[in-house]
C-alpha cells in the first residue's frame, strides 16, 4: 500500500491513500478550509486523510460532515483502512497553549500503523534556526508505542524521510520555509500486513 503526504501539488504521484498532515490554509479562513476540501475531495486515490495544521484554526472544533466516504478527517481520531490503522493529532493552537494537546498525545492508541501529527517528534526532522521544534512528549510516545509510520509536517525546511528503530518518519511539508520552493510529496510503502 501506498502513501503521499501533499499539499497543493499539481503533478501527484500515484498511490493507494492520500495523507496531508496539516496547513492547507494560509490565513485560517473558512473559505481556504472549503476550498483545500473541494480539491482533496475530488483528488483520484481510493483514500484521503487529513488533519489540521496551526494555520487551520478555523476548523477548531468543527464537525465536518458531507465529506465522501473514502475521505476521512482525522481530529484525535482514527480510521482502519485494509487492515491499517491510521490516527490523526492536529495542531490547534488554543491546545499547544494549554495541557490539552499533552493529553491529546496520550490518547494514540497503542495499535497504531500510521500515526499522523503535524508537529515532528523532537530530534526527527524538525531543526531549523538553530532549534529543534519538535515534541519530547511526542518522541516518547512514539518510541513506546512504534508505528510503523509517523508523518508529519510543520517544519518546511525538513522535509523528508527517516527511519529510526522500527518506524519510518516522514516530514511531509512540500513548500520551503518562505513558501517558495515546492517538494515533491513523499511516497512510502507500507505492506498490508498487520502490525
């Protein structure tokens, strides 16, 4: 099986399911949110999965409803797919300001293939001016848990793959830091065996 992680890319590599861990809006408007959707939406994969970035605030709270049923928006939640389990954290500021987004971590359920963040696991392919932005709770909780997959987006000058132990890191961010350069999207393989 195979996955991508995109943003809004014209010449999209084939794949099985379609992963976009977050920031698909610039400013946060409604209007952004509603156009990306109508565009995932209409993209030719069997399945789509998406969850928000600290750009998508607008989506704080927000109970999407009509999507197609091979598109799935993940909010601390998951979805099994051919025997893979996929969950979805996003990225919403009123939560990285308070405890909620700690206690958001600790609920990825231990039988976890795919696990989709927009923050990086600290030390994995989240460097940039010097620092690393990522999350120590989150690296925890991803060495105990072992996915086999952590995408994940955020930082745009790390755009990437690495693999580390049994799980395979994907920073997925296709614009450059000051949204100039577009990366092509991530591909990896993921067998259809049961974890």
């Amino acid at each position: 099986m195979y996955f991508s992680f995109l943003g809004l890319y014209r010449n999209l590599p084939e794949a099985d399911v379609a992963v976009h861990s977050g920031d698909f809006t610039m400013n946060g408007s409604e209007e952004e949110a509603i156009d990306f959707m109508n565009w995932f939406c209409n993209l030719p994969y069997n399945h789509k999965i998406f969850i928000c970035g600290n750009h998508d605030d607008c989506l704080y709270g927000a109970n999407i409803e009509g999507l197609d049923s091979n598109v799935h928006y993940l909010c601390n939640s998951g979805v099994e797919i051919d025997g893979v389990t996929f969950y979805g954290v996003p990225m919403f500021m009123r939560d990285c300001i308070s405890e909620k987004q700690l206690f958001n971590y600790r609920q990825i359920p231990s039988n976890t293939n795919v696990l989709i963040t927009h923050t990086p696991p600290f030390g994995i392919l989240d460097y940039d001016d010097s620092n690393n932005y990522g999350s120590e709770e989150l690296l925890s909780i991803v060495s105990a848990k072992n996915p086999r997959l952590h995408l994940f987006g955020h930082i745009h000058r790390q755009h990437g793959i690495l693999k580390r132990a049994q799980t395979i890191f994907s920073n997925g961010a296709v614009l450059s830091a000051h949204y100039s350069i577009l990366h092509a999207p991530n591909v990896l393989n993921l067998p259809l065996t049961k974890k």
